[in-house]
C-alpha cells in the first residue's frame, strides 16, 4: 500500500524527471544559416559593385558561392542624367539601384553603412564623413553575421585613377572589419548572449574570421597589379549561363539608370548577339582582360602575423611564404619616425604607409612614389611633414620646384617649429588650365618641395601629378 505522502513525493520526482531530460535535450540555439555567404563585397557606392560583377557572375553561376554586398553610401550626392532628384531623394532612389542591380545576379542581402558621399580623393576627409567608428561597428556586426569565407573590397592606396577617398575608405573599413571580427575583445557587445533583463542591447554574434581579403582598384595602369592576385578572364563564356561574364555584369547594372542612362539604353535595344559584336574590340569593355583580384593576405590558423601568397584561386588555400621570407609581427620595424630631423610626404600617404605595416600588407602594391591626378587649373597640395624628435625649436624653410606653367600659391617660405614635436605643412600648387588637345598629350609632372634649417637640407618630397579631365577635388 502506497501512503499518500508517498504518491505525493513520486509524482513531484517524476515531474522533475521528465523537466530534467527536456533540459537535456534542448538545443541551443545557432547562428542562423540563411546569412552565412562564401563571399562579402564591400564598395563605396551604388554602382562600384560594378567593378567586380564579371568575378561575381562566375562565383554565383559557376561556382555556386554565395554573395553579400555592403556599400558605404546610398549615393546621394552624386550626379542624376536620368531625372530631376538630387541629395537624399537621389541616395533613396540609388539604394533601390543597387538593391535591383545585385538582385539581377541573385544577391539579396545588401546593407548599406549610412555614410556620406564626400567629394574628395582623401580617404581620411571619407572616413571622418562616414563616422569612421560607427561604420566599422556595423561592418564588424556584418561580418559576424555573414561569416564570409572570403571579402572582396576596393585597394586602399593611391594610385592614378583610382580617384575616390570613398572608394579607398571601404577597402580600409573592410581591411579593418577583416582584422577585428574574429577578436573576442572587438565590439564585445554584438557577441554576449542574451541576458533577461535588457537583453535588446546584446546582440549573441560569434566571432568569425574570414579567410581571405581580395582586392581590386580604379587605377588607370591596371597592368601593375599582374602577378599580385588571382587573374581571371572576363570574356571567358559561363558554362552554365552560356554567356561571357562582361555581359552578365553588363546587364546587372542596367538598374543604375541615373548614372549611365545613354548606354545603358543602347544595351537594353540591343539583343546578346548584337551587343558582343559592338563590344569585341580591344578597350570596348568597361574591364581589362584578364583582371586581378589584388591579394591582401589570409588568415592563418595558430600563425595570423605571417606573411603568406596567393596560390591559384580565390577559393583555394593560401600557403605561407618560405620561412627566410615570413616576417612575424614582432620584427617589424617600429613605426615611430627617426632619430634625426627629416621630412616625408604626409596626409593619407603617411597614414597608408602604417596602415600597410599595421594590417600586415606590406606586400601589396604601392604606386612607385606619391602619385596623384586632378583636373587642370585646380590646386593641389603636397602635405609635408616635418618630424623633429630635438627639444629645441627651430626655423625651416620650405621651397617648391614646380612644372612650367604651375605656379606656388601658398605654403612655402619660414616656418618655426615648436621644440619636441612634429609639424604638418601644406604646400599649395596652381596647375594650368589646358585645352582637351593638351590633356590628350599630357605626361605626368613631379612636384618638388625642398626643406631646409639653415643652410642644411633636411630632405625633399616628391609629387607626381598627372593631369585629367574628371574626377573629385585633391
Ligand atoms: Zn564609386
């Protein structure tokens, strides 16, 4: 006979046992799988994913990889040839561009970091107009939740060409949200879990390192960038689609009708036949034949300071370098200037300079010295700066050589420099206006800016500037 204090105690037991093995089965919840993608694009703005739509085509329709994009801006600032809208109707209107454009080669999830378009070829002049934090923050956040295998971004360097501070502030972004997104002690709050009370500001991401960063650049002299990447063909024909890459890409930026209406009407009235035979001559297309995915560098398990190559595809693994040639993190040179008094270019050639060092890229293409392009009878500046490490204050003088024809505005001349300190200086150049037969025969000028204390030379800073029809301001 069971008491009922007995029947009591094994009802309540058997109710914790079945409690206690639910508990054991639970689940706990996982990263959700619809966002994890091969690969992540990060651009400046509606329309650069253009650059890279030929590469794109071929990872989706042949290689069956998954693609995110991200651009920095929604493009409000941009020109409209289409119709009448400007400033935040425009950017609200490129977004959807860009939206339609990737959804035309099946890309669905596109994020846009809310930065500001900025007129300027000075990625430092981009960042501080994006609100460099906030956008790496949500870039990070966008990393964890897309867990790409690889990241695709504009080469942050300057080049001739490569025009935009905007374009090379993403590939910086990128390079940075690279680095981070695997460290616990990055935005730690998008990684802790879920707690009871306030729980709306914790995000439960996990770390995630992706394994590669490519890169890909405006520059005009594309030929500088062979041998540093993955080569591919964009005239090469899709197997599964049956058409060469170019016109795939082609017809995906067919929605950016503000910023190409003409041509993009003349391919709409034109079928695949007609269209490749308008575009088989050499310099027809809008990309170079092969292009090159510039590599940046891999991640490596238990060996991220190591320097590695690119082997021979974007997906395929990354080796480590022969030992002679890997440089751990730990030898590397100090990034603090000399001993001496000198003088180097500033600006965001300087910042790119430790920027390389920093992110362990030394090994990525630079332009032979400062280069720059701008459009004739606009200013340019040479940014000096001069490092003095002495606790004594001293005068320096600066003086130009410049191109015929070009004329010093502002910059040059005596300057005191504080004791102990550094000190940054702009030497300001008129260039000439030319007529469109000039621009046409118009080599490259180099810009000298001479400094000096006393009688003794401290250095020179050498610019080279080519002068071209468009683009934005220094
Ligand atoms: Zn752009």
């Amino acid at each position: 006979m069971i008491r009922p204090a007995g029947a009591f105690f094994l009802l309540v037991f058997g109710v914790f046992a079945v409690a206690t093995s639910a508990q054991e089965t639970q689940k706990i919840k996982g990263p959700d799988e619809r966002y994890k993608v091969d690969i992540l694009v990060v651009v400046a703005h509606p329309d650069d994913e253009g650059a890279v739509t030929p590469y794109l085509a071929r990872a989706i329709y042949d290689q069956h990889k998954t693609v995110a994009a991200v651009f920095g801006t929604r493009g409000g600032s941009g020109g409209n040839d289409y119709r009448r809208e400007h400033g935040p109707a425009m950017a609200d209107v490129r977004e959807i561009e860009a939206r339609q454009a990737c959804a035309k080669l099946g890309i669905d999830k596109v994020w846009f970091l809310g930065g500001k378009d900025t007129a300027s070829q000075n990625v430092l002049n981009s960042l501080a107009n994006w609100g460099h934090g906030q956008s790496l923050e949500e870039l990070v956040r966008i990393v964890r939740l897309t867990r790409p295998e690889v990241i695709l971004t504009w080469l942050p360097g300057i080049f001739i060409g490569e025009n935009h501070g905007d374009h090379q502030a993403a590939g910086v972004l990128a390079t940075e949200a690279f680095d981070l997104a695997n460290d616990p002690v990055a935005f730690p709050a998008q990684l802790a879990a879920a707690s009871k009370r306030l729980e709306p500001y914790l995000e439960d991401l996990t770390p995630w390192q992706p394994k590669k960063i490519y890169y890909f650049s405006d520059a005009s002299d594309q030929t500088q960038f062979a041998g540093h990447g993955f080569a591919y063909s964009v005239r090469e024909v899709s197997q599964s689609q049956k058409k060469p890459y170019w016109l795939l890409a082609m017809r995906a930026a067919q929605p950016h009708l503000t910023q190409f209406p003409e041509e993009i009407h003349r391919w709409a009235s034109l079928d695949d036949e007609a269209i490749q035979k308008a575009m088989s001559g050499p310099g027809h297309l809008w990309w170079s034949e092969p292009e090159t995915l510039i590599f940046g560098k891999a991640a490596k398990v238990g060996a991220p300071n190591l320097h590695v190559v690119e082997t021979s595809d974007v997906f395929a693994d990354a080796v480590a370098q022969p030992a002679e040639k890997q440089v751990p993190v730990e030898e590397l040179p100090a990034i603090s200037g000399p001993m001496k008094t000198s003088v180097k270019v500033g600006g965001p050639w300087e910042f790119y300079e430790s920027f390389r060092i920093k992110h362990g890229l030394r090994q990525l293409p630079v332009a032979a010295g400062p280069e720059i392009a701008v459009r004739p009878g606009t200013v340019v500046a040479v940014p000096v700066h001069v490092i003095r490490p002495e606790l004594a204050q001293a005068v320096f003088t600066l003086t130009a050589d410049v191109p015929a024809g070009w004329k010093v505005t502002v910059g040059t001349g005596k300057f005191s420099v504080a004791q102990g300190t550094d000190a940054q200086f702009r030497v300001e150049v008129q260039t000439p206006e030319l007529s469109k037969e000039q621009l046409k025969e118009t080599k490259p000028q180099t810009i000298v800016v001479h400094a000096s204390e006393g009688e003794k030379s401290v250095g020179d800073v050498k610019l080279k500037v080519q002068l071209v029809s468009g683009g934005v301001p220094q």
